[in-house]
C-alpha cells in the first residue's frame, strides 16, 4: 500500500502546514515509530507519528491502537486507580479499552475513543476468538486438554466449548469464544491447577506478534475494518 509523504501526513492532522511540517523534521522533531524522520519520510498504515512527543493522527481519524499491556496494569478507565490504562497510554484524546484483562495478565488489549465499535464488540463477545499463553504451576495430567475444551462449571454454568493445545509440560494456549471474568484461572482452579502466567496473544484477526510490553500500535485499515464486520 502506497504512504504518505511525512509533511503531507503532519500537514493532514491539522497540526500545521506543510512548510511547518518541513521544518519540525529539519529540526528533528518528528519521529516515525520511534525513529527520527527525515524530508520525504513516507508513512503508512499502522505507522505511530509523533511532533515532540505528540501522537499525530489524521483529522477526523478514529484512534484504534493495540498495547502489549503489562502486569500491574488495570484495565479502567477512571483515573482514580493509579494503575489505570488510560494514563498508562498517555494519550491526549480520551480513549477506552474494548474488553479487559486483569491487572495479573499481560498481552494484546485494544483501545480505541469509537464507542460504537467497543458496544458493538462487547455485545458480541462470545462470539469473538481470543487466544492466550498460559502456564500452571504443576505438571500437566492427562485429561487435562479434554476437560478443558469439554467446558467446566464457572460462576453457575458451564463453560463453552474451547480449543486447548499442551505446548509443554507446565504450558498450554487455549482459545475462547467467551469472556467470564478471570474464565481461564477458574478453569484451572477446577481441575487443581494454579496459573502463574497468562498472556493474551490474538484478539479476533489481531495478533501481539513481536510487539515489546508496555509499546503500542495503530491498527491497519484491514484489521480495522475486519473489526466493524465483525
């Protein structure tokens, strides 16, 4: 797909003209997804722009980012918990994360300020796959992988059915279609195991990849706009 001239993109947000926008790059104060931009820089889908810190977005654009959340970070939005993932992201526009994960996970979580597209996808959630690494505290038993997928009783039901793959003895992915609070840990309390590590790693067509912990992305126009057909 083709870029955008870097003063052309700057020029875009509203930020400033082009010959500005020249100038701010002469003065290197504009970088590319962390690297310093020089004249005829091209951007393109999913590339982060920033002006002296400043995240630089197109008019008009609807925000979509994917972090690699940390442990130690709550998924909420009031600005009251000091671990809040707003303030963790630091953006200037006021965004929301579409779904959670809990302060003791790491991995994919999607932010975006479309409140549309985060009541859209939280009505479905059951029906969204979301894949994760995770590891236990003791040797995987036999039977483990067929209870799992079987479905286990969490918070008065039944779980759904689930994709379970043993990656190694203590390790395992599983994905779901469901989204019960804490769903993975008490699934595995139930057949007497402890998880000691989770990370989500997929989220729909969204994949963490090699995404550093606490860095984020803007999404693609092709995963965002699989994200509104969903």
């Amino acid at each position: 797909m083709d870029g955008i001239r870097i003063n052309k993109y700057i020029a875009s947000s509203g930020y400033c003209s082009r010959r500005e926008a020249d100038r701010l790059v002469d003065d290197q104060k504009v970088m590319v997804n962390d690297n310093l931009a020089v004249a005829g820089t091209q951007v393109f889908d999913g590339d982060k722009v920033t002006v002296d810190g400043q995240i630089i977005l197109p008019k008009d654009d609807k925000i979509y980012i994917a972090l690699n959340k940390p442990l130690g970070i709550t998924c909420t939005t009031d600005t009251r918990d000091e671990t809040n993932i707003v303030d963790f992201v630091g953006m200037k526009e006021r965004i929301f994360p579409i779904g959670r994960l809990d302060k003791n996970s790491s991995g994919l979580i999607l932010l975006t300020n479309d409140g549309d597209i985060v009541n859209k996808l939280l009505r479905a959630e059951n029906g969204h796959e979301k894949e994760y690494k995770v590891r236990v505290d003791h040797k995987i038993a036999d039977g483990f992988k067929e209870k799992m997928e079987n479905g286990l009783p969490v918070d008065g039901q039944i779980t759904l059915p689930c994709k379970v793959t043993i990656t190694g003895p203590h390790t395992f992915t599983i994905i779901l279609r469901q989204g019960l609070n804490r769903q993975i840990r008490k699934m595995c309390d139930q057949l007497g195991y402890r998880v000691v590590k989770l990370k989500r790693v997929r989220f729909m067509n969204i994949l963490l990849g090699d995404l550093k912990v606490g860095a984020y992305r803007n999404l693609t126009k092709e995963e965002i706009r699989i994200l509104k057909e969903s």
